[in-house]
C-alpha cells in the first residue's frame, strides 16, 4: 500500500515505524528536516520536506498514485487542507486527518466530501479519555481493551504473591471459575512474552492479559490478584482538553478536583463542569496538595503536555498518600522507565492513537488494533467475510487454522454471544475473532487469512 504521512512527531514517527516494517511504500512529509533525517536514517521511507498541504508537495511526495493520505501534523487547519487538496487534485482514495479542536469535531456536517473530504477524523483526546476512563472502571487493571463495542473486554493485570491463581496451572482457571468463560491470551514475565499453554504456571508479578464477556471481566480479576476496591476520590492535574473531558464524563459517579494552573482555564473550566471542584495551583505544590487531603485521593491522574512536570506532580501525590498514580507520558523512552514503581500506570498518548490509526491502514476487515505493553504485542479484532470457499477461516475449527507462530485467537463475538476460543471452536461467516499476536512481523499473515478470494465475488 502506498501511503503518504503528513507529520513526523511522535505519532507520525511512530506510524511510519509500524507500516515500514510491513512491506509498505511510505513517504513521510514535515517541514522539519533534522525530524526526516532521522527517520530516514532509521526506516527503509522515503522523506520530503515541505508543507503537507501544498499541491506541489503533496505531488513530490507522490500523491498522484497514493493509496491513503495520513495527515498528522500539529496543526487541525494544515491536516483538514491537505485532504482537501489530496481528494480535488489527486483522487486519494482514502483521507485520515488528526484533528483535536472540539470546536470542529462537534461539527460532523463540516467532514464529507461535499465539505472537508475527510474519510477518518482522529482525536487523540477522546481516545485517551476514553482509554483513561475504563481504566477507572476497572481498578487494578493496567489496560483495558473494548471489542465489538464493549460486548468483550481484553484487560491486563500485575499476578500478586497471595493471588488464588498464583503458582497454579492455567487449566486451574476453570476449575476455579467452572460457571465463567475466559482465556487467558498473553503472559508478560519480567518482559519476554510466554504464549499461554493449559500447563503454564503463574508466577508473582507476571503480567497476565485475559479476555471475557464485559459482565464477568471483575470476576476474573480477583482470581488474578486481590480486587481493589472502587475509586471514589479522583484528583486530576491539568484542565487542558484530556482533564476536562474526562471530568466531564466522570463527575456524575467520582467526587473530582482539577488543579489548573492558568487563571483563564480555571474559570472556562467552572463555568463548563457541573460538580467538579477546580483549583487554581500547581500540582507540584506540596502545601496545595496537602490543603486538599491527597493523602484521602484514591487515585491522582497527571494530565499535562508536560512529561516532567506529570512525573514529579505523581511521584509527591504518592509520596504524600495518594492510593493510586497514572500519568500522561509524551515520551515513548520514558513509559518502560517509570511505570510500576510509584507511577502505577504511564499512558502514553501515541500508542493509544496509533492502534486507531492502525486499524484504518490495515489490510483485510479489521475493526479495531491494540497495542499491548507499550507496543511489544499487539491485539487485533478482524471480522470473518466470504464461505467456506473463499475464506481460508469460515467453516475451520481454530486447531485447523494455519495461525502464524506467536499467534493465537483468544475469543469469537458473534452477533451478541462473545464465545471464549477452543481449538474445536468453528468460525462462522460474521464472526468477529479476536487475535493476539506477541510477534508483529506476522501481521500481514493474519491480514492475508482474513482476505476473501476472488471467488466471493
């Protein structure tokens, strides 16, 4: 697939990394010519420096045969108007812009191609409310995953010393849940992942991803690890577009405090939200944050642009009592680095919108691509079209499927059954199949058992 991204900023950058390790013919577009060289460097791309929604950059990158045009630039307007140039001049059949101002969003008449041609509107801020939020709903939880709109529910989880399943087989599962379905798809232990077998042995502080029905996700995790109990108390750092969004969503069931540093947000923020309490400070105020009880905070999010700033107002919340710490993390280098120790939980903006992103680009019906642990793994939801001729997965038990090595399929939803995957498990036309893969370099196999031949047709 030939494809053409506009920004070579983190998720860009990221972007281009996945899909050139993919066979894919990928040109990348910045005005920045330190950022290019860098990528070019590192990735098998090609790099033009210029404005991304300039007609003659867009033709030098190579927009007159492009598949997709993927603009991601820092800016809404230079996104919206390079898919407006891509589709006038060049016919670019497919048009993926990031776009984060709300005022625009609200507005879906503005994107259609009698308008702004825009196939796919990305905005990173809902993505990460929406990740950040169901990681409230589950607390304990180190990811949680939605498939087929919520009717199944991929979560990961820290095994503790005490767990009931600790030091026991995972066939064990069933025996100690024989009315609950789930499969247990990947095991991280001190990061090296073990494809799961009916004999493999948990141990203390593996991290363990399992997939289940929404209604018994809560049931499966107290086997893994002591439950903890519900969030009441939740303190946010930072009223930007994540902290508000978020407490918008949230302050109907959390009691919630934002603390904004800039006066003017501040009151935008209290003539906007209805029972969230805000504050005008630094999160990094020790007085501050004593005054208002963090040590009562069940949990204190740091929701900054400002990696450094979230690192040292979570690492004093901590230090000063609060139950639970996640923190927005611009910096890929920085997740692995900080997550675990008094950082509960590092959320890095980039893979949560690269797995959106993803989902657009890849071949075959794919819904929806996860990325699990900071990107070592990825989770993919891909429906089953065609029959039995013409599919080379309709009408297959999974123990007769020729799944790439690393890959295994965790879980079926099939109109509003979710039915946990058995190697006699047949897939049937419709289905939604859910696989995981710790090895990325088989995607494009798992694209190609999805493919329908040209018999279908």
């Amino acid at each position: 697939m030939k494809i053409i991204i506009l920004g070579a900023g983190q998720v860009g950058g990221s972007l281009a990394e996945h899909l050139a390790s993919e066979a894919n013919d990928i040109t990348v577009v910045d005005t920045d010519g330190e950022r290019l060289r860098d990528l070019g460097d590192r990735l098998d791309i090609r790099t033009v420096q210029g404005r991304g929604s300039l007609p003659t950059v867009l033709r030098q990158a190579g927009a007159d045969d492009a598949d997709m045009l993927v603009a991601v630039t820092n800016s809404d307007e230079t996104n919206m108007v390079a898919c407006q140039v891509a589709h006038t001049l060049f016919h670019t059949p497919t048009k993926i812009a990031r776009v984060r101002e709300a005022a625009y969003l609200t507005r879906s008449e503005l994107f259609d191609n009698e308008a702004i041609p825009v196939d796919v509107l990305i905005s990173p801020e809902q993505v990460v409310t929406n990740y950040i939020k169901r990681l409230i709903q589950h607390p304990g939880a180190l990811q949680v995953i939605d498939f087929a709109e919520g009717k199944a529910q991929l979560v990961a989880v820290k095994a503790y010393y005490g767990g009931p399943l600790v030091g026991q087989q995972l066939r064990q599962l069933r025996e100690h849940m024989p009315n609950v379905e789930t499969r247990v798809a990947a095991i991280f232990r001190r990061d090296r992942p073990i494809l799961p077998q009916g004999d493999t042995v948990i141990e203390a502080d593996d991290e363990v991803f399992f997939i289940a029905a929404k209604a018994n996700i809560r049931a499966v995790m107290s086997e893994m690890r002591r439950l903890d109990e519900t969030y009441k108390r939740i303190v946010i750092a930072g009223g930007g577009q994540i902290g508000e969004r978020l407490a918008e969503a949230i302050e109907s069931r959390y009691q919630v405090k934002i603390i904004e540093m800039n006066p003017a947000r501040c009151r935008h923020l209290s003539d906007t939200l209805d029972s969230t309490v805000v504050l005008q400070g630094s999160a990094s105020d020790r007085d501050l944050l004593l005054e208002e009880n963090i040590a009562d905070a069940d949990l204190f999010l740091a929701l900054t642009n400002d990696d450094e700033a979230n690192i040292m107002s979570s690492l004093l919340a901590k230090r000063l009592g609060a139950k639970k710490v996640m923190t927005i993390i611009n910096n890929p280098a920085y997740v692995d680095l900080i997550q675990g120790g008094d950082i509960d939980i590092a959320i890095s903006p980039q893979l949560a919108t690269i797995g959106t992103l993803l989902a657009h680009v890849r071949r075959g019906d794919i819904v929806s691509v996860h990325s699990l642990r900071r990107g070592a793994a990825e989770a993919i939801e891909a429906i089953a079209h065609g029959d039995a001729k013409s599919s080379k997965v309709i009408g297959k038990a999974i123990e007769h499927i020729g799944l790439p090595p690393g890959t295994t399929i965790g879980a079926i939803i099939r109109d509003e059954e979710v039915i946990i995957a058995h190697d006699d498990t047949v897939i049937a036309a419709g289905d939604h199949v859910i696989l995981f893969l710790v090895d990325k370099k088989h995607i494009r196999d798992v694209e190609k058992l999805f493919h329908v031949g040209l018999s279908f047709f």
